[in-house]
C-alpha cells in the first residue's frame, strides 16, 4: 500500500538538477514521466480545491508544457516540478487514486499508470465535471490536451489493466485522491471505463 507523508522536514534545502542524465533513460520511461507530469498539472487545475490563482499558474505551466514533445526535452525538468509544486496547492484526483490503489498490485510504475489513465479519467470528467470549462477560460483548448494524452493512451495495455481495475474500484473509490477528483465518481462509474476507448490521434 502507498503511504503518502507530509511535512516541512522533507522540503529539500536544495535541489540540483542535471537534465541531460536523462538522456540515456528508456524512452518509455521518459514518456511516461511527460505523461506523470500532465497528470499532476491538469488534475491539480481541475481540482475543485483550486483557486483562481492556482489555476493560473498551472494554465501557464500547462501552456508551456504543449510545446513540449512527448519526449525528452531539457524543459520537462521544471515545467514537471512546477506541475507538482501547482498540485500540491490543491490535489489531485481519480488518475492518482487509481495509480495508487493498482501499484501494489499490478507491479507497475506510478509514473506509467498516470500516464495510462490520464486519457479515460479526463473524457470522464469532460462529460461530467463542472470544473471543466476552465480549460477553456485560461486559453486551453481541450480539444488540444486530450490529443496529448491520446498520444500516451495504450489501449492494448489498458486492457490488460482492466480486470484489476474493476477487481479493486472500491478500494480506488475510498482513495483520499479520488475523493478530490474534478467530478464525483461513484460505484457503477466503473462502466464507463469498461467500455472506454480512445479516438484516433487528429494531426
């Protein structure tokens, strides 16, 4: 299980940061983290715990983050510290409350189930969330994201996934994350991600 602490005793004093380490990661491990730090941004800008403020500040990380390739480039380095920094004002939501409850249990990385999930939990909430049209009022197309995250959505790998999914959506449902998510979900919202699939990639 994941155990998430907080305190000013973990604030670093310092952070160093050397992106081009990264260069020799697997690519999809670096995909994954661009997908990670999506998940951060844009829950923490839909959070209904947001502010104006907040929400500004993450539309501009956000803005920046769309010139980004799904891929290594030497911005993702703070623009994903700063999509963190933007979330941790407010909270995230059912991406981070499913990555949580499946980690334990699926063996898979926290980085690339956000990444996975990111993509059916936002059509959810662009059908159900009242938080949703901010995108729009801080000049973010939605149309736009969700071809990003369409870009990190793999449906054969999705479908592996799924019978856990289904096989724990109680304990995803309790999560503290997914309480905070940008439209209430409930128990039989587990249909909608029976019979997601995603859109082609537009140009």
């Amino acid at each position: 299980k994941k155990v998430i602490r907080m305190g000013a005793e973990l604030v670093p004093d310092m952070i160093v940061s050397h992106p081009e380490f990264a260069t020799t990661l697997p690519a999809e491990l670096i995909r994954n983290a661009c997908g990670d730090s999506w998940s951060h941004a844009l829950e923490g800008f839909l959070s209904p715990l947001g502010t104006d403020e907040s929400r500004a500040d993450l539309a501009v990380v956000m803005k920046r983050m769309l010139q980004q390739p799904i891929g290594y480039a030497d911005a993702w380095f703070e623009l994903s510290a700063l999509a963190c920094a933007g979330q941790s004002k407010t909270s995230v939501g059912l991406v981070h409350g499913i990555a949580h409850t499946l980690e334990g249990v699926i063996g898979w990385g926290h980085a690339k189930l956000c990444s996975l999930y990111l993509l059916p939990v936002m059509s959810f909430n662009q059908t159900r969330s009242p938080k949703w049209p901010y995108l729009a009022e801080h000049g973010l197309d939605d149309v736009i994201v969700l071809n990003v995250m369409r870009q990190l959505f793999e449906p054969a790998v999705y479908a592996e996934a799924l019978p856990l999914l289904k096989e724990h959506w109680m304990k995803v449902l309790r999560d503290p994350c997914s309480r905070t998510n940008s439209a209430l979900v409930r128990p039989a919202d587990i249909e909608f991600f029976e019979s997601f699939q995603s859109s082609p990639v537009t140009p």
